[in-house]
C-alpha cells in the first residue's frame, strides 16, 4: 500500500475493515476514515462475492448506528432485491461497473418508472421517500454505489404483498423478465 496515501484499503486487512454479515448480503464495514474506492478494489469485492448466492457489499460506514449509509454493493446475474420502500428516507444509486434495472412501483404493483441503468447513460437514480422499488443485474456482474440515511432499523423496509418475497426462485425469475421488457 502507498504509505502515503491512508485512505487506501483491502479487504483482508482487519486494521481497515470488518467483516459483518447484513440480511441481504455480507458485508465489510469501513473501520477508518478517509476510505477510497479504486478500481483494485473494486475487483477484490467482486472476486470475494463470487459464490456467495447473494453478492456482497462493502460500507464505507462504519456500523449500522451511523447517519449516512454509502454502500459499494456487487451483484450477480440472478440476483433481485425484494421489492420494497422506506417510510422516511430516500436512496440513491451510481453505477461503477455492470448495467442494472431499477423499477418504481405505485402501492398497488403498478410500475411507475423503469430505468436501464449503466455507466455511460443513466449514471445516478434517486428513489424517494415511500417509493416501492426493486432492482436487478443485466450483466453478469453489476457494482454500484448506494447510498441513503442512516441508521438502520429492522423495520426500515416495507414489503409489498403483491411482489415475490425470493423464497420461490422461478417467481423471482419470471418477475425479472417481465420487468426487464419494460426497461427502455
């Protein structure tokens, strides 16, 4: 590691970072502040995802108790976070690698807005307060920066009763392709 530069990091440096274990994925928390994102490392998160069945992600957080959230979040082909919205808080995503679905969902399963996202044309989608969404790799590999406020609470997420919960895989597949025609 440069010795000049302390905001770099990796991931099997325990001085640096903690390895947690989020509901939806595992998770490295930022021990130290500043934290920079290279592409190294980036493909170090990627090559430890890989075989996880749930992707992984790393907070540039520390814990779940701080008040911003910035996730780098990896996912795989096949993946889809359950459908869901935040009662008080709005997110964001920016696209690093890969291209992803993002789709917005009025209370009753309606979709209000799909975007393709990618890093050469939509970069950055803001979803906000009370807004059902989900989104979904399209490429292999998607990586992204998420980020939203904190802390986190157990009750932060509310799911939709008409949206595959992930338990039954093949829903979840055919919820993806009739998602994915919509996308421009």
């Amino acid at each position: 590691m440069d010795k000049n530069r302390s905001s770099l990091i990796r991931l099997d440096d325990d001085q640096a970072v903690g390895l947690g274990d989020s509901r939806k994925s595992p998770a490295y928390f930022c021990r130290r502040k500043p934290v920079a994102v290279t592409r190294e490392l980036v493909a170090e998160l990627v090559a430890k995802g890989k075989g996880t069945g749930k992707g992984i992600r790393l907070c540039l957080h520390e814990g779940p108790d701080a008040l911003l959230h910035d996730m780098i979040v990896v996912q795989y082909a096949g993946q889809c976070f359950r459908s869901h919205k935040h009662l008080e808080k709005d997110e964001s995503y920016h696209m690093i690698e890969g291209e992803m679905g993002v789709v917005i969902f009025d209370d009753e399963g309606k979709v209000v807005d799909a975007c393709r996202m990618d890093t050469s044309n939509t970069m950055v989608y803001g979803v906000g307060t009370g807004m059902y969404h989900t989104n979904f790799p399209l490429t292999d590999v998607v990586v992204y920066h998420e980020s939203r406020p904190g802390p986190f609470s157990p009750g932060d997420s509310v799911f939709p009763p008409w949206g595959p919960d992930g338990e039954n895989e093949e829903a979840v597949r055919e919820f993806v392709a009739e998602l994915t025609r919509l996308l421009p």
